[in-house]
C-alpha cells in the first residue's frame, strides 16, 4: 500500500518542467534531512520510527492498554498540542464508535466551561489519566491535571489514583518526571530528540490509540515503510513531490494550502496537519497558511469562496478509495426527492463523484489542485500517513529556508500571559504588558 500524489490538475500552474527546476533543492534538502546536517539536528530522531517504537516499548504500551481497558471505562488525555492531536487524529479515524466514547481529551484549552463538563462527566464513572508533556509545566495541561487529579483522588483514594494516572514525558527531567518518580507512577518517554508535533509515533500517540483498540504494531509498520521509501536512493519518494509542489506554488504567490478531504472521521487529521505545517514554516515572516475543508460539508458554506472569491489559495485532497464502510441509497416508491436515480448506489460512488465535480470546478475556477490518494485506510495507512507529512514537511521548510523544528513565536503570548497572571520572576514585566495593552484601549 502507497500514498500516490496526482497533480495533473496543477496544470497550467506547475508544470513538469517547473518541478525540473526543483530537482536539485530536492535532493539537497533530503540529504540535509538524512544526513542531520542542517537546522535543528537534534531534534530528527522521528526519522526512524522503529527505533523510536521498538518491539519491547509496543509490547510495554499494549500491556498497559490492556491493563487500563480492563480496569476503566474512561481514559482522559490530557496534553495540548502536538501532545494529543496525533492521537486523536489516529482515534477518530480509525477507532469503533465504542471505543472512542471512552477516550477523551482535557489540558487543550482553559476553559471553565469545557472542564466542568468534563468533570460533571466523570463524576462517579471508573477513569484513568495519560498526562503528556515534556517538562509536566504547560500551563493548560497542568491545570487541567490539576482538576483531574483532585476529582481521581476524591473518587478512589490517594493510593489508587497513582495506579490509574500513567505519565509520558522526557526521560530525566521536569515536574512531571519528578512526580513519576516520588509516586512511582507508569511512565513511558517522550525521547529528548523528538519535537512535540512529530511525535506521534511515539508514546505520545501510541498509548491512547493503543487504548482505543487500534493496531499500533500496523501503525508503526505504516510508518516504517514510508521511512525506507524515504531512504531509498532509487526512489523517487512521493513526500519530495509534494514538497516541490507545494513550495513551487509558494514561489508564483499562492499564499494558502487547504487540505480539503471527504470524511468526517479525517477532521482530526487535519487539524494535526494544520499544526504540523503552520509551527514548522510558519516564521521569519514567510510559510504557506495550512487550512482544512470537510466536503460536502464545507462545499455549503466556503465552497462560493473557494470558486469565486480571491485567488490566494490552492487546495491538496486526501482521498480515501476505501474507508471500509458500505452503505446504499433505499429505494422508494416516493420520488419526491428526486432521488430515484440514485436507488442502489452506495454513497461512497457518490461521495466519490463529488469529489471529482469539487475537483473540475475549482480547477476551472482558477485553483491549483492535487491530490494525495489512498487505496484503503487502516492502522497501516494512518502511520504512512504520519511519517509521509512529517517527512513532506521536513523537507519543505528545509527548501524554504528555515528552521522546521522550532517554534520561537509561540512563547510571545506566554510570556504575555504569565506576565498579566503574576507569575513569580515576571513582576516587572507584567507592567509592561500593561503599558502597551493600554495603547490599544
């Protein structure tokens, strides 16, 4: 099973020639990624996801799976980030409907409204707790571990609530890793070489999906064969096609990537790619913005602006040939719906129409398009999936010329925040802030 990349409707966008010009920075870049010679080396270790899950740690994750499964209803995620959307991006699309109720996601957000529900929820329900961050300080998932925590222990007991709260975080230090330690809690590591939005192939990912009832051996596999297609000398990677598209689209001033896909079960999917592509590039002033479009849904509300509105953005479908699911229209003696013609057809030959007509009419509309198709979605396909947009984005903000594994920006609204809270060490600070919020008053 492959990833294949169609870009005929590119035309007259990029052409083969133009993708000719791209060849050399291609392999330049690849060589760069492999070798660990350009910016930010030390954090490629998501290069070889068979190292970064061996068959000791999967069986480790799989135990304790188990182990939690037959002990809870409920396991609650808690990270924010790249510590849950891998995750859930792998749960929502491939988990039962069963399984996924008992998977649910906390420390993403601070809202007050959104975690009394959830603790309204768990009140007197059997829960446990995988708490994901490096350094177990993160504002948002330490409150909400915080909440969770008081009510576990409330609800059990001290000494159960250490049996039912499992850590994933950096092997030798933070909070989170001292807390591990003192209370002898199940921990599993999050390797120091690996950033947090490339990590779901670690751990981080593969525990809650592991809990979720999903294969996470066929996961890793996935992953792994996109790894050596990737090393392959003779082997023109599909990943290195899509970088070149992507950025010879960037080139000519097209300033949008929508990732435009025809299954619900893929919304999580995307807002992983979203997160993945936007910290990567996104700085020094330059990156394509990564959006998301879940059609025919989104055909009824963005569609009228994706033919007609302003040429900025060009649109990448991932297309699913085979999702495992059959169903068919009814017959019916009524044709008031007018849809007789459509009695016996099953809905995904029509979903699959409906992507073609999206296709010819925002490529007649003016929008570069390409796809990335899918012959079936399971666990295999999802860590293809994984690895071929963590290598894709790899490579292309090496070809962009910056840093694809940091994300300097992303401290600016904290230290804002922590300076307004009154954060011990950010007193001084927090009248600046003040200063210059009242400029906007």
């Amino acid at each position: 099973m492959a990833i294949t990349l169609e870009r005929g409707m590119l035309h007259p966008n990029v052409s083969a020639g133009v993708l000719d010009h791209w060849t050399d920075r291609l392999k330049l870049a690849k060589q760069t990624i492999l070798a660990g010679t350009g910016r930010g080396a030390d954090f490629l270790g998501w290069l070889d996801p068979d190292k970064l899950a061996p068959k000791e740690t999967l069986k480790a994750l799989g135990d304790t799976a188990k182990k939690l499964r037959d002990t809870v209803d409920i396991l609650v995620v808690v990270g924010i980030g790249g510590s849950y959307l891998g995750a859930k991006a792998g749960i929502e699309a491939l988990a039962t409907p069963e399984n996924k109720a008992r998977v649910l996601f906390a420390g993403q957000n601070i809202s007050a409204s959104y975690h009394s529900e959830l603790l309204a929820s768990l009140k007197n329900k059997r829960f446990a707790l995988n708490v994901i961050s490096k350094s177990g300080t993160t504002t948002e998932p330490a409150i909400a571990y915080r909440l969770l925590r008081a009510l576990l222990i409330e609800q059990v007991g001290e000494e159960k609530a250490k049996e039912l709260t499992v850590v994933t975080t950096d092997p030798e230090n933070g909070a989170l890793r001292s807390r591990a330690k003192q209370e002898g809690l199940t921990s599993f590591t999050i390797p120091g070489n690996v950033g947090g939005r490339f990590s779901v192939l670690t751990p981080v990912g593969l525990l809650p999906m592991a809990f979720a009832g999903i294969d996470i051996e066929a996961v890793v596999k996935g992953a792994t064969d996109q790894a050596e297609a990737l090393r392959n000398p003779d082997n023109q990677a599909t990943c290195l096609a899509y970088a070149a598209c992507r950025n010879a689209l960037y080139s000519q001033g097209w300033g949008v990537e929508t990732l435009a896909f025809f299954e619900p079960r893929l919304a999580s999917l995307a807002e992983w790619w979203k997160q993945l592509f936007g910290e990567s590039e996104g700085k020094d002033k330059c990156g394509l913005l990564p959006t998301s479009l879940l059609m025919t849904t989104d055909l009824h509300s963005l569609g009228q602006y994706v033919q007609d509105g302003k040429r900025q953005l060009f649109e990448t479908f991932l297309w699913v040939d085979d999702m495992g699911v059959e169903l068919q229209v009814p017959q019916s003696s009524d044709d008031r719906d007018g849809l007789s013609y459509l009695a016996g057809r099953s809905l995904a030959e029509i979903n699959k129409q409906a992507w073609r007509g999206t296709q010819l009419a925002h490529r007649e509309g003016g929008v570069p398009i390409m796809t990335l198709r899918i012959e079936k979605f399971n666990a295999h396909a999802l860590g293809e999936l994984f690895y071929f947009f963590e290598s894709t984005c790899a490579i292309s903000g090496t070809l962009l010329g910056v840093n694809p594994f940091d994300q300097p920006a992303v401290e600016g609204y904290k230290r804002n925040m922590f300076a307004l809270l009154g954060k011990p060490g950010f007193e001084e600070e927090g009248e600046r802030v003040r200063s210059r919020l009242e400029k906007y008053s």
